[in-house]
C-alpha cells in the first residue's frame, strides 16, 4: 500500500526540464548533466535532489527525449542569479545548450509525494 510521505516539506517545489537531443551528442549530454551541470546545482541551498530519465525510443523528429526533475526547497528557485552562476559553470553553457534542439520547462508545487510501506 502507499502512503503519502510527509517530507515534502523538504522540497516543496518541482521543475521539470525536458531537452531533445541528437543522437549523436547523447554520450558528451550525458556525461555534462551528470558530471558538470547537477554537480553545480546541487551546491545550491535549496535543491535537495535531481532525478534524470530517457525516453525509451527516439521521438518521431528522431532526437533522444530526456527529462530532469529538480526538488528545490522554494518556489522559482531556478530564476535566482545564484542558479545562473552555477548553471553556466563548466561545460555546459558553453558546449551542451547549442546543441539542445527544444528544452521546456514546468514547474510548480509538490502536491502530494507518495511511497511504497516498507514492512
């Protein structure tokens, strides 16, 4: 049975960034996100936990499909300066976002978090 998990008060917000990409800059994508871009976000206060996913097949324009929801502790969190420093250090400013074919963004708060009972 699942429960609604009370720590959504450490994360109250949600964003939600959804990126095309070439096929062929999926492994340099990947290694940025992971290693340049979340590493640098995460050292803001406030973003407490960044979960990345791919679409399982290419759309139909034929780019990979990956998504990124960050937990941040306030709303609009993504629009503060100290985000843009920390989003535009390293590599990803200047190699990844000129090869992002679409990005959309959502965001809003976190309604209701629910996990699975542990026995």
């Amino acid at each position: 049975m699942a429960t609604i998990d009370s720590r959504i008060g450490e994360a109250p917000h949600c964003m939600m960034i959804t990126f095309e990409i070439d096929p062929a800059d999926e492994a340099e994508f990947n290694d940025i996100y992971d290693n340049d871009h979340v590493p640098n976000i995460m050292k803001l206060p406030g973003v407490t936990e960044v979960i990345r996913f791919r679409e399982a097949q290419p759309n139909a324009k034929g780019f990979l499909v990956y998504t990124a929801i960050y937990m941040m502790a306030s709303e609009n969190l993504h629009l503060t300066p100290e985000w843009t420093v920390l989003s535009d250090l390293g590599r990803w400013a200047p190699v990844i976002r000129p090869k992002v074919k679409s990005r959309t963004r959502s965001t809003g708060p976190v309604i209701a978090r629910f996990r699975k009972a542990v026995a």
